[in-house]
C-alpha cells in the first residue's frame, strides 16, 4: 500500500459518487500524507481505506492488471482520461505527476455507450459485443509452427502490431466530442486484415463491427483526433482511414459480385 518513501502529498479529490442510474454528483475528500511513488491507484486505495475505517462506502473504481496492458482502469482526471500524462494508463500513473495542494477532480467516462455502473466505474459491454460480432479469426490457422512458415512482410506486421496494443480501455470514447468508437473498432479491424490469417474473413469482419458499432449507439467519427491524443497506448489515426478503405473495398468486391452475376 502507498509508496516506500518520497515527499508526502495533500490533496484534494472531488469525485464522482452515483450508483447505476441514480443521480449523481461530486463528493470532495482529503488525501493526506500520499507518497509522490504511490501510483494513483494505491493513492485511491488509501483513501478507501480511510473511508471503510469512517464506515464510509469506498469509491468504486475498475482494475485488474494495474500494468497497463488489460484495459480495465480508466477514468477522467480533471478533464483528461487517464490523467495528464501522455500514454499512461490511470493505473501506471504516479502521484509525483501532481502537485502538493492540487484539487484533483476525478469522472467517470461520459457516454451514452457506456452507463455508469458505480462512481467510476462504467460499463464497457458494448465493447465486448463489437468484439463478439466480428473482433476474431475462426479459419483454421493451424499450429504455431504453421504461422512461422507464413512470410508478412514486415511493414505489414508492424502496423498489425501497433493496432494490436489497444487494450479496449475506451480512453477514446470518452475524449471524443461524438463519444465514437472508431479508433477502437479500427485497430481491432486493422489488427487482422493485415494479417494473411485474417484477410479471409476481413469483409464479413469489417461489416459487422461497424454495424454492432453504430448499434450501441456510439457517434460518428469526425476526424478530431482526440481519441489518438487520449489514447494510453498511442493508437493511430491511420487505422481509422485503413478501416475506411476495408469497408469501401468490401462494397466494390460486393458490387462487382452482384454486377457479374447478372443480377
Ligand atoms: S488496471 Fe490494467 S490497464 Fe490499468
């Protein structure tokens, strides 16, 4: 718990308290004495300790790695998701970023898509259900050693591998004027169309992400650019103009089906 040592900080946190679709609003609290080492998750975690002691109810919060890499921790720190520093999740934040006496207004992510569950704590099921819809290869790629014999030539394979670092944090969603989920949908699209196992289905896959996307009620994409900034893991815009070009080739290949079967 806290950090090993360091200066010690005060602050001030106006959090968010609501539970499911009550109405909520922002309840301040002290944190005393924080280890500038104290990553903002422990910082949270002695506040809550402190709360439980007061038989007051914790601020509920998501985690599960606290490494940066499942996606799950997430909130807005006075205004930026994840906080003020660049490609950093909440969880590997440090309280060092902050200074001593700073008010630290902290907010669930605000969309429609995402409803708040407790705090700030929201659910991100609508995420799973694009995923569900298309996010996976069901062609047989046979066994490891298979995948080694497949040469990729290596532009593609980097680009496969910077979409393939979104850890569906939905950091994007919640910077985005229109709550949209293209930057997320787009590495995930991105991710398997470059790679030769998931060219066989990247129409199909394309298609129906974009449809259970615009199902969930996410908004448009009006090339802001504010998912890309807020991104933990520095997703790129050019995802976003490959999934565009997947959907345009998926209607031409579709057209010219239809046109040469004489229909
Ligand atoms: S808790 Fe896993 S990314 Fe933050």
């Amino acid at each position: 718990m806290g950090g090993t040592g360091g200066k010690l900080l005060n602050l001030v946190l106006k959090v968010w308290r609501q539970t499911g679709k009550s109405e909520g609003k922002f309840v301040n609290y002290d944190a005393k004495g924080i280890s500038e080492d104290s990553s903002f998750l422990e910082m949270l975690d002695q506040v809550n300790e402190g709360l439980v002691l007061k038989g007051e109810e914790p601020i509920a919060f998501d985690h599960d790695c606290r490494e940066g890499i499942c996606g799950t921790c997430g909130f807005m720190i006075n205004g930026n998701a994840h906080g003020p520093q660049k490609h950093t999740t909440v969880c590997q934040l440090h309280m060092r970023v902050f200074k001593d006496g700073e008010t630290l207004t902290l907010e669930p992510w605000r969309a429609q898509s995402f409803p708040v569950i407790k705090d700030l704590m929201v659910d991100r099921s609508a995420f799973d259900r694009i995923i569900t819809s298309g996010g996976f290869i069901s062609v047989d790629t046979g066994n490891a050693q298979d995948a080694n014999c497949l040469p990729i030539p290596k532009p593609d394979a980097d680009a496969a591998f910077s979409a393939a670092e979104c850890i569906g944090c939905g950091a994007c969603v919640a910077s985005c004027k229109n709550a949209s989920a293209m930057l997320f949908v787009s590495a995930k699209v991105s991710h398997l169309a470059l790679l030769p196992q998931g060219k066989v289905e990247r129409f199909e896959r394309v298609e129906n992400m974009v449809a259970t996307m615009d199902q969930e009620g996410f908004g448009a994409c009006t090339s802001t650019g504010s998912c890309s900034a807020a991104c933990p893991k520095g997703i790129s815009l050019a995802n976003i103009a490959k999934m565009n070009r997947e959907r345009l080739t998926s209607a031409i290949f579709k057209r010219e089906a239809v046109q040469g079967d004489g229909i």
